[in-house]
C-alpha cells in the first residue's frame, strides 16, 4: 500500500506550468489528427519526437501520450458524425455513431462517447500504473497459436456486425482476407496477387481501406440526396438536444456494457499487436450478442456505440505495458512513443521503474490526467463540432471527399494509395448499396495477417504436433473455449430472437 | 525613307542589346551557378514513425545547418520501400539536384529476386555516403540452460536438427541473410548440417514476445535495439556479425571469432542523389555530410537512438555495396521456392 501512496506522491509532478502546457498541446493536435481521416496518431507522434528533443523526458513523453489518448478518441468524432472514421480504433464506433447521428442523437453519442473513452482511458491508466510489471507477463503468454485464435475471436464478430443478411456478411468478411494477402508474403518473399505492380507489393493499406471504405463511400452516398438537405433523417431535426454533460440513468443503463467493454480493452491492451482496432470489434460484437429484444443494434443503439468507444479507450493505457517492461509496444502508437523513450535515454525493462522512477511515473500520471483534462476539453468543442448535423449535403459530401484525399495522400505520401483508396470507396459504396457489410471487410484486413501469421507460425513451432502443442497452453485453451462458448452463444440468441419474433432482418 | 533606315538600325540596336544582356546573364549564371539554391527534400521511403525516419528526423536539421539550406522530410511509403525507390532511381539533374533519398541495405537488394521482375540495379542510384550501420547480433534467452553460447548452440543444432526456432525479420532481409550465412560458415568450421526452422516477423517487439515466451530460441535482430536488454539480463546476446566487437557490449564476441573468417552483416541506410548529378554538386553535399556527422549535438543524439554514423563514400561505399551484393547471391532465398 505504501507503495500505492509513494506512487501518488509523482502525481504531483504532472501538474507543473510546462508540463500542463505539454499535455494541452498533445490533446489538441491528437484531437485535431485523430479527427481527419488519413492523419493518425501514430504519425502526429512521429512528427513531434524532434520538438521533443528540447524537452526534459517527463514532458516529451506527457506530450507524446497525451498525442496518443486524444487521436484514439478524436477519431470518433468524425466517425460518429460523418461515418468517416479517422482511425482504425475508430472503424465500429462509425456503425452505431451514425445512425444515432441521422435520428437526431448526436449530442448523446458524442457524451457517451465521450464518458466511456475518458473513464476507460483513467481505468487503462490505473492498471498501467498499479499493476503493469505482473500484467507484462501476461504478454508472453500470447505466442503464435494464440494470436490466430484472438484473429479468429476478432473474426466471429463479423457474425454479429452483420445486421441484414449473414451471408452477405461473410462474403464481405472473405474479401477482406483476400485482400489481406495482396504484397510481398514475409514468410517466403513471394510476390501474391501483385499483378507486377510495384505499388501492390507493400500490400494494400489498412489506411486506404479506412478512408475509401468509409470516409469516401459515405460521401458518395450523402451526394445522392437533395444538395440542401441536411444529412437527418426527415423530421427528425427537433430532436437534436445539446446536454453535453453525462446523464446518471445513461450510465446506469449503460453500466454492465461499459463495465465489460472496459475489460475487454484492458485485457486486449496488453496482447502486443492486437490494439484498439481489434479490441472494439471484440467488445461490440460481445454487446450486440447480449441484445435484449427491444434493442436496435444496426440502428443506432447506445449500448453499441459505448462498447465500441470504451473498449478502443481502454487500450492505450495497457498497451504500454509491455512497452515500459518488455520493450514490446503493443501497437504501432506505443512503438513510436517507444522510439522517443529511447531517444531521451529511457530504455525499457524494470530498471526504467526503479533507477528513472522520476520520469516514468510522472508520465503514466500525466497520461491519466491528460484523458481528464480531454474529457472536459472534448464537451466544449463537441458542441461546436455537432453543428456538423446541420450542415447541407451539398457542402458534406465535397468537404468529405477533399478530406479523404488530402488525407490519403498527406499520410502515404504516393499517388498509388491514392488510387487504392478511390477503389475501396467505390468498392464500399456499391457493397453499401448491395447490403453487403463493408466493416466485415475492414475486419478481414486487419484480421488476416494477424490470423495469418499466427496460423502458419503455429505449425512452425509446434515442430509437426500443431494439435498436441495447442492442447498444451493453457491461454490457447483458455481462448479455444471462449471462441466456442462465443459461437454457441450466438446461435443461442439469434435461435432465441427469432422464436420472439423479434428477428434480426427486420427492415432498415 | 532615311526615317525608316534610321527605325532599322533602331531595331537592331535593341536587338543587340538584347542579345547581349541574354549572353550576359547567360555568362553569369554559368559563373556562379549557385548551389545549394533552395530548400532540400530528403525522402524517407516509409512511413513517419519507423527507424529510417526517427534517424532522418534527427539527421535533418543538423544537415540543413552545413549546407545552408532546410532540409525537408518527405516519406514515400508503400511497395516495401520500392514506391519511393523507384522515384530516386528516375532522378536526374538538374531536376532533382535538392532531392536526397535513404536506401535500405539490404532490403534493396530485392531487385535481385527475378519474381518481382524490376528493372532497377545498384546502378540506378546516384549513392552519395554511408549513413548509418546497424550490425546483426544474435541473442537467447537469459535462462536458456540447452546452450550459453555459440559454440553450444552450434552442438545442440547439430544433435537436434530443426528443432531450434530461430526468429528473423523477413526472407531477405538483413537477419535472415546474415543467420543463413552464419550457418553456413559455421557449418564449414563445426562440420554440420546445421538444421533450424525460421519464423519471420516484422517487428522487433513481436520477436522479442515469441523468444520470452518460448515459442523462438534464437533470435536475430540488429544491436542498436538491444544494447538496452543486453544491460536488462532478460536477453543475452550470444554474437554480432561485425568485424570487430561492439564498443558498448565489449563482452560479446563477434561470429568471425568462432567461424575464423570474417562475417559482416548489418542493416544500412545510404544517402542517394540524382545519378547524373554534376561533381562539383556531390562534393558540397559531401562536405555537408561529412560535418554534420562529426556535429557534436548529433553525435550525442546518435548515442541516444542507438544510431551509429559512419562517413564511407566513392569506391569504398561500391565495394560495400558489392559485398551486400554477393552476400545476397550467396544466400539465394528466391531459388528455394522455384
């Protein structure tokens, strides 16, 4: 305990002028970043290291986490009001987000949104800072066998972000992960389905797929209607209420979904290479699965979105765990803020918390007040930033389309990508059309590699037993029998859902 | 009509004095000509976050204060480098005479791969100077009790074979050149065949993940990572693959101590300009170089990162690259799979 209370004590050292005024920075350019589509935290991070330089260590690294808390939660800005997520974390949030967006509930998701990403923020923080040393140990237990697993775990949620038709569904799931084995193969070097297109042999980008999948599609669709019109569905504008502040009985009702969803990102945290982008389709798949009849998952369900924004939130803390003790980054934010680490003369393990307990506590402090100050800071601009909902289609529909491509070309820097984005958009927009599930695609890009590697890995180190090895950890157990109480629960509920009448299919 | 002469000789008065004033200009700009003129660009050929970028981040502003003129930072992602590669290779000058591009050895050397079918050779690049080296080191668990060292793993290799896991980056890249050519050289000493499996993957921390956690038993990596964990007694580091020890793991020995002849590989990242690019225009770049790496603030920023600089250009800098160049042959990945 006294450690706990010796720990409190560097709480103080965050709240010095130049640290405060670091922080404050490193919210607004993350919420600035992490809002347009194209522009990520992880390079906002990359481009403030060298402004970095100047700074001592406690207040480089205030700056950099506080980047990297704000971008994860301003990419749910735009994904919630535009369904043109500015981040991959951010990819479910645009589900949910939007269709409470055009019935007129902006303003409530943006506050959830909010309250779900600050707390799960602080919660990722405490356990950063409480218990990182054993929870790196969890890291290790995630080997290749267990990586394909949490890909598939990722992977069944396609089942449940399929809304309309689960064939369609899982079309869209496969053609992601088609997709996902296009460039050079690490594995042999072989060039797969790269057409001898230069362009191809780096794979095609998650970044493209976001902003062309969603971004560009979206403002494809907001073109169709009357240019005047705003994006709200018909009488609906009255509806549009400006409370900012979280009401209690919302997060009473939200309480278990949050409390769940807050776990889930923890936990996925830690697993190095897995992050925010996973753990959000994990914790939302896991909410629609609880549906009670009466919710309206696809359509606008608060319960989605929390899940969604707590989960992604949740991360950031825990995935510096491996990165502080380790020196494994648990995804490519905390690689470069673990870049920076070094470059100040910080180098990982559990000397840093001991011989640099001065600088590495002050920061973990600070990345806990920094997702405070963001949570205040955030209702004062969501106000201006829901005006986005009165805008004509018109403006939207060009602003959208400037900013996908801007975006797309400031973050690759090649015209290629460009072009791949332009294909993704056209791609998400007749899938849109089609009733296919252009998320289902997004989450076969993210997955397969990771299902991928994990797979072809598995079989490697297991020198010939696969089966015999996997029955041997008890983390692949543990992960094979969630998997299945996963896929008999949803059978379950659909079975259940259906027998009330209430079916999933019901008309948009 | 003397009015219409008197307009001619005018007229060509003014044409004169034209074409004087053009000659002049022309003479004076052949005089001065002045370089640097304008800002630089020197493109990274991946994204803002990587290793090449964070060391061009730090090497760009010193650069920019030798040659008098800023430097930018302008990152080409995609095609595994090849997308900002194959600009560099279509520089010409005077075009591009303020653009500079880091090229990746050994990962260019993917052009040697007759599957990707690339036009581009060593000799599509303008290489100005070494930049940084990195030289491959091999490291095991602290607590490995089936070998402490090379020699014990080269034992156990042979007793066991295909049972140690040796974790790489990627085929072709500078790991997996350098444990295949290792092995080779060891076998040639030890007597063999020395049978491991390879896993590849991208990061270091998904490496370092799969050796704590047991699922690798080897693993190949580049020293300025792990110098940190060297101190951290969670890794050790069993050799380097460099022609003399590392000055801060001076308790390491280098591969070449056990196989008795010399085996060098590392990761590095040149400099290149336009192929064409005038002399007199390469030596001020040169000369700019070559002070910012002795700059004192950067040199203690490059013990911070891990980046070792090193100055080598002209015929030194082509038989480096000659001898990646042969490593690269020698090892031959693109023929397994045919």
């Amino acid at each position: 305990m006294h450690e706990v209370l010796a720990n409190l004590g560097y709480l103080l050292d965050v709240f010095t002028l130049y640290n405060m005024a670091a922080m404050l920075l490193g919210i607004c350019v993350g919420l600035v970043i992490g809002a347009i589509p194209g522009l990520n935290p992880p390079m906002a991070i990359a481009l403030l290291i060298p402004l970095s330089f100047q700074m001592p260590p406690a207040t480089a690294l205030i700056l950099l986490t506080s980047v990297y808390a704000a971008g994860m939660y301003g990419g749910s800005f735009s994904a919630i009001l535009l369904r043109a997520p500015g981040t991959s974390a951010s990819a479910a949030t645009a589900i949910e987000g939007w269709e409470m967006t055009i019935r007129g509930k902006a303003v409530q998701a943006v506050r959830v949104s909010t309250f779900a990403s600050v707390v799960g923020g602080v919660l990722s923080a405490l356990v950063l800072i409480l218990v990182a040393p054993p929870a790196a140990k969890v890291a290790l237990l995630f080997q290749p066998a267990e990586y394909f697993l949490v890909g598939l775990l990722g992977l069944v949620s396609i089942a449940s972000v399929s809304f309309k038709s689960l064939s369609k569904g899982l079309i869209s799931g496969f053609i992601g992960i088609v997709m996902s084995t296009v460039g050079i193969d690490m594995k042999s070097a072989f060039p797969r389905f790269t057409f001898d297109m230069m362009a191809l042999e780096g794979g095609l980008g998650i970044m493209p797929a976001i902003i062309g999948l969603f971004a560009l599609a979206q403002a494809l669709s907001i073109a169709e209607g009357d240019a005047s019109a705003t994006i709200l569905k018909t009488g609906e504008t009255h509806k549009v209420k400006w409370e900012l502040w979280p009401k209690w009985s919302e997060i009473v009702y939200l309480r278990w979904v949050l409390i769940r969803s807050w776990i889930i990102g923890i936990i996925i945290g830690i697993i190095p290479a897995a992050g925010g982008s996973v753990a959000q389709w994990i914790a939302y798949s896991d909410a629609i699965r609880r549906a009670k009849p009466g919710d309206c998952f696809g359509q606008g369900e608060i319960k989605g979105l929390a899940a969604c924004e707590a989960s992604n939130n949740a991360v950031t803390g825990t995935s510096m765990i491996p990165m502080f003790i380790l020196g494994i980054p648990g995804g490519i934010s905390a690689a470069v803020i673990m870049g920076a680490l070094m470059i100040h003369g910080l180098n990982p393990g559990m000397r840093l918390f001991t011989e640099s307990a001065g600088v590495v506590y002050p920061v973990m402090w600070g990345f806990l007040v920094a997702n405070i100050v963001m949570g205040f800071f955030s209702v004062w601009v969501a106000r201006s930033m829901a005006y986005v909902t009165f805008f004509p289609r018109g403006l939207l529909a060009p602003l959208i389309i400037t900013f996908s491509f801007a975006g797309q070309y400031a973050s690759s820097g090649n015209i290629y990508d460009v072009w791949v984005m332009m294909f993704f958009g056209i791609l998400g927009y007749v899938m849109e059309k089609f009733d296919f599930v252009p998320a289902a695609t997004l989450l076969g890009l993210i997955l397969g590699p990771i299902c991928e590697a994990g797979f072809r890995d598995w079989f490697i180190v297991s020198h010939g037993n696969p089966v015999s090895y996997l029955l041997g950890r008890p983390m692949a157990d543990a992960l094979l029998a969630l998997l299945a109480v996963m896929l008999w629960y949803s059978i379950q509920h659909k079975r259940r859902l259906k027998s009330r009448g209430s079916v999933a299919e019901e008309p948009a | 009509m003397s009015g219409t002469h008197s307009g001619r000789r005018c007229q060509l008065v003014v044409l004169l004095m034209f074409l004087a004033a053009i000659l002049c200009s022309a003479i004076t700009a052949r005089a001065e000509d002045p370089y640097p003129r304008k800002a630089f660009k020197l493109m990274v050929p991946w994204s803002p976050g990587g290793g090449t970028d964070r060391s061009a981040r730090a090497f760009a502003p010193v650069l920019a204060k030798y040659l008098g003129q800023p430097v930018g930072i302008i990152n080409v992602d995609g095609g595994g480098g090849w997308v900002g590669w194959a600009q560099a290779a279509k520089w010409t000058d005077p075009e591009n005479d303020h653009d500079l591009a880091y090229v990746n050895l050994p990962h260019i050397l993917s052009f040697l791969d007759p599957r990707l079918k690339r036009t581009e050779t060593l000799d599509s690049f303008g290489w100005l100077a070494l930049h940084t080296v990195d030289p491959c080191i091999w490291v095991i668990r602290e607590n490995e009790t089936r070998y402490r060292d090379v020699e014990g793993f080269v034992e156990y290799v042979k007793e066991n074979p295909g049972k140690v896991t040796f974790a790489v980056s990627g085929v072709g890249g500078d790991d997996h050149l350098g444990a295949v050519a290792g092995l080779r050289a060891l076998e040639e000493k030890y007597g063999g065949p020395l049978k491991v499996t390879f896993t590849y993957s991208n990061g270091d921390g998904e490496r370092i993940a799969a050796l704590l956690g047991g699922s690798a038993d080897v693993l190949g990596g580049n020293v300025a990572y792990y110098i940190a964990y060297a101190m951290e007694a969670q890794m050790k580091p069993i050799c380097v693959l460099a022609k003399q020890r590392v000055r801060d793991m001076p308790t390491v020995p280098t591969l070449a101590e056990y196989a008795g002849k010399p085996i060098v590989v590392s990761a590095a990242r040149y400099l290149a300009v336009a192929k064409n690019m005038p002399e007199y225009k390469r030596k001020i770049l040169l000369d700019a170089v070559q002070k910012a790496y002795a700059d004192p603030e950067y040199i203690i920023t490059c013990n911070k990162m891990g980046d070792v600089v090193q100055y080598v250009t002209g015929e030194d800098l082509r038989k480096q690259l000659e001898e990646f160049k042969a490593l690269a042959e020698s090892v031959a990945y693109w023929k397994d799979a045919q």
